[in-house]
C-alpha cells in the first residue's frame, strides 16, 4: 500500500499537481464526486444488468475513487495499511443492531 501511496505522490509531482491540487478538502470533495460516477453505472438498472453493461467502467470508478482516498490519506500526514488495519480492528470490536 505504501508503494501505491508513493507512486501516486510521484505522479502527480510529474505533473505539478501535487502542491496545486492535493489537499484534504479538495480531495474529500473529488473522492465523493468519482463515488457518484460509480453510483451511475447503477442508476436505474439491477445489479446483474448494471455490472453486465458497465464492469470495465464500474472498475475505472472503483480506482479512481482509491486512488483519491490513498491521496487523501497521504494528505493527512498517514499510511493507508496502518489507517485501514486500525479501523479494522476497530471494526471487530462494535456490534450493530439488526
């Protein structure tokens, strides 16, 4: 995970992006646009049509919304394995009623 957070961070300096563009709420705000490009490969379709006609572009959203997540945890100073790790760990510490 620390190498994708890396090769992320590397990407973006090629581009110049990395001061101008990658900040916690800049990327909060483009994480949950990309998570609204995923939602419309469902709109108005069951599951089984909706990953039969849009599986490809389904899988490009999904990126695109870890790709800003890992840059958002990068922004914040973090590791996402030890982020993630953490809450999962927490995870299995709370119930949740039915």
């Amino acid at each position: 995970m620390r190498e994708l957070q890396d090769e992320i961070t590397s990407f973006l300096k090629e581009r110049n992006w990395l001061d101008q563009y990658n900040h916690p709420k800049d990327l909060a705000l483009s994480l949950s646009l990309e998570a609204a490009e995923l939602l419309e490969c469902f709109q108005w379709k069951t599951d089984e049509v909706a990953v039969e006609e849009n599986r490809e572009e389904m899988l490009k959203e999904v990126a695109d919304v870890m790709i800003y997540a890992l840059q958002l945890v990068e922004s914040l100073g973090a590791d996402a394995e030890e982020v993630i790790r953490l809450k999962l760990a927490e995870n299995r510490t709370r119930t949740w009623s039915k």
